[in-house]
C-alpha cells in the first residue's frame, strides 16, 4: 500500500493502519476483502473491504455486483445510498480481461492490461464501510466500469474507470470517465 499511496498523495494523512505486505496472489476474485483508500474529514483512509456490494434490500437474492456503471451509478436506486458519499479508490497495478478462444469457448486466455508505465492506477469506486475492526456484514464496494475504447473493445466492452488525478484531488461529485494517463 505505501507505493500507491506515495503516487496517490504523498503529503496526505493516512488516518488508520494498513497492512504492509502485498497480496500474496497476483490475482483478485470478487468476494476477495483488499484494501481501498477513502476520503475522510480528516485525511486518508485505508480500510480492508470485501470486493462485492448490494444494498440490504437486494442481499441474498443474487451474487451482489463488484461493479457499477459510471453510465448510472447516479441515477439506479441500486446504488443510491453509496453516492456521493461512498466515493473510494480502489488501488491496483492493472487489471485481467479474459477472452473466449475461438476454436474452444470453454478455454479463456487472460490479459494484464496496465500503464505503459507500470506506475500505479487508481480505480473509481463506492463503498459501504462501517467503522471497526471487524468487518461489517453490509460492508463491500464496486468498481466503477466505463464503455471501452481506443483498441480495448476487441478484449471487452466495459473497463474500470481510472481515475484521473484532477478526480482524487477535488471535491468533484461526478465520475466523469478520464484516460488513464499514457506515462
């Protein structure tokens, strides 16, 4: 966690702990609890928190979703209590899409996709996080996913959105779909 926060906000306060160790897997699986930034009153937060979030109304109907669309994540009701207040970074190195093979659509071949200049990338998020430490049965978040472009539709038509640096920085409401800088 220290790279991403010294990319992030080097000067920032971090107001509570965060495990010092990576994740001992190159790979995250929904349900998987990972540590996401906040913004608080008072700085930075860093909270373990499982990836996968519903409403209480919508728990055990279905899997809860790990993502949201920028398209309407302000308008659904689905996540109507997460905006704008849920608002977090979900930190990463890059992500994985699968692709089907053609000739065996049971086989997938799965691509890292990531900065060219393999520095650190901040995914756009909601979260529901109860203070503690323990976890909270309705705590998790989402990623915020964006309509893909610029060579990625031949892999997948939905990306995270990451997060550009005038979005982290503000008090902006709306996540307004940025480039990942091309560093």
């Amino acid at each position: 966690m220290d790279h991403y926060l010294k990319e992030l906000a080097p000067e920032q306060l971090v107001i509570n702990g965060y495990d010092l160790w990576p994740i001992e897997r190159y790979n995250v699986a929904p349900t998987t609890r990972v540590e996401i930034i906040r913004p608080t009153e008072t700085g930075l937060s860093v909270d373990k928190v499982r990836w996968g979030w519903a409403p209480f109304w919508a728990q055990g109907k279905r899997p809860a979703p790990i993502n949201a669309r920028v398209e309407t994540v302000m308008t659904g009701k689905f996540f109507k209590e997460l905006w704008p207040h849920g608002r977090a970074l979900a930190p990463a190195n890059g992500w994985f899409e699968w692709v089907k093979d053609p000739d065996d659509p049971k086989k997938k071949q799965p691509y890292f996709i990531r900065l060219k200049s393999q520095k650190p990338m901040f995914f756009a998020a909601l979260a529901q996080v109860h203070a503690g430490l323990q976890p909270h049965e309705g705590d998790g978040f989402v990623i915020i996913t964006a309509a893909s472009d610029q060579g990625m539709v031949d892999i997948h038509d939905r990306r995270p959105l990451v997060s550009a640096q005038n979005w982290r920085a503000s008090g902006q409401t709306h996540p307004l779909p940025h480039r990942a800088p091309q560093r």
